[in-house]
C-alpha cells in the first residue's frame, strides 16, 4: 500500500496534535547547580530536601550565606527541571506554578529581574557560594552583581544571604513540591534514581 504525500501529512499533524502541550517558557535547562554535582543521591531529591527545609526555615542557616546561595541555585534549577524532566508528569498540575511563584518571590527578595534566565541565576548564585564559602566576599559581590544590576544590588542581596529572610511564597512552593513528591511516589512508587 503506497501513502500519498497528503495522507503522511495528515498522519503527521495527528501525531503532532497528540503531543503534550509545551511547558511554560522558562528559558533554556540550567546546568546542575555546583552544589548538586558529583553526588551519589539523587540532585533533584536532594535539591526538594534542601530548599524546603531552607525556605521553610531560614533561620535555621542564619549566618551560613554560601547555604542560603546554594538553596536560592538549587530553586532556579528546580523551577525548570519540574516541568522539563519526564518523571515528574505525575506531580499535582499547580505545584509547578506553585515552585515558579516561590522562585519568583526570592528573585524580587533579592533584586534579581523576572527576565533574567535561570541559567544566569545559577551560574550568580553558584558563584556566590563558591567564593562565600572561602570567606571571599568580594567575589561574592561580584557574582551576585551579574544578576543584581551592579554593586549595590549585590551588596544588598549578600546582606539578605547573611541572614535569608522568611519568603513565604518560597517557603509554600517549596513544600508543595516536596510533598508532592511523596504522594506521587506512595501512589507508583519511588521516581528517583
């Protein structure tokens, strides 16, 4: 049997009608944030760990800047990974807004514009960490300036990093996504690797 042109064509846009709609424009897949690499656990569980006991907690790392610069990466790179990476197609449809509200909310907190692309905040965040946890806060300041909008906006975001303050909106998404990880994981069984 020989298809025509015009009926590959129509076999063709009824299997792209059957595809999922697209995520939401969250810019390009982030790297994996410094502080996630080269670990035996899982970067995504430990990351949903990590930031909701930060957010949900911050003065529990009060004094502990380079931690609140990892959990602030960890959420950027969480923010896409969720609607990106397969496994979480069985997360509850409003967690995902609700961890890119969190996300947002910390971004406004620290004077890091909404059009700035999770990579860049990555890469500012991890690069803070990096140089706060040698104790060299001028490449701190200078990391944070990439996406603060200069030397004042990074000072003020690495006063904030010194003592994170309670961002409720963070705090709500990232429990969201915790515990729906949990659910997702009693209904089919464990999603992580």
């Amino acid at each position: 049997m020989r298809l025509t042109s015009s009926t590959a064509l129509l076999g063709l846009a009824l299997l792209v009608g059957c595809a999922q709609p697209p995520a939401p424009n969250l810019g390009a897949d982030p790297n994996l944030p410094a502080s996630l690499r080269n670990m035996v656990a899982d970067p995504a569980q430990t990351a949903i760990n990590n930031t909701a006991a930060v957010f949900g907690n911050p003065a529990s790392i009060a004094g502990r800047p380079a931690q609140a610069a990892n959990a602030i990466s960890q959420l950027e790179w969480l923010t896409v990974d969720i609607v990106t990476d397969q496994r979480w197609i069985g997360l509850q449809p409003q967690i995902p807004g609700q961890v890119r509200a969190g996300r947002d909310a910390v971004r406004q907190a620290f004077g890091v514009p909404a059009a700035t692309t999770p990579q860049a905040a990555v890469s500012a965040f991890d690069g803070a960490a990096a140089a706060l946890a040698t104790n060299d806060r001028a490449g701190a300041l200078t990391a944070l300036a990439a996406v603060t909008g200069g030397q004042g906006g990074a000072t003020r975001a690495l006063g904030l990093l010194d003592a994170l303050p309670s961002i409720p909106a963070a705090a709500i998404g990232t429990a969201a996504l915790m515990n729906g990880v949990r659910q997702m994981n009693m209904q089919s069984g464990p999603r992580f690797r």
